[in-house]
C-alpha cells in the first residue's frame, strides 16, 4: 500500500510516498523498519504503543490502533 511520510520523517525515507505491506497497521511499521530502520521507533514507543504527539490515518480515518 502506499504510505505518506509526514516532512519530519522524510529524513528515513528520502521521499513523501513509499510502499509498504502488512495486513494491520502494525505490520505495515514493521515493513517500514524493516526498509527504513529506526522509523518505526519514532512512531511507536517500547510498549508498542502510538506515540501521542503522532496521528495515523487508514483511508482517511484516523486510528487509534496498531491490530
């Protein structure tokens, strides 16, 4: 699926849209780190949880979950 990086993570990317699979949001961050290590660290904490300071949309709604 195509993903946007918000301007203060393009600094991983090097680009606004990337691709990305994953069956759930969480899968997705996975495939993320896995092609742009550290990413995914500065969107979920050590207890896999969101970040409060970072907003996730799926199809224009936002998400609260990573299931």
């Amino acid at each position: 699926m195509k993903v946007l990086i918000p301007t203060p993570l393009r600094s991983y990317t090097r680009k606004s849209w990337v691709e990305a699979g994953g069956s759930t949001l969480g899968g997705v961050l996975t495939d993320l780190d896995r092609q742009y290590p550290g990413i995914r660290f500065r969107m979920v904490d050590e207890q896999d949880r969101m970040r409060p300071h970072i907003r996730f949309f799926v199809n224009g709604d936002q998400t609260f979950d990573l299931a």
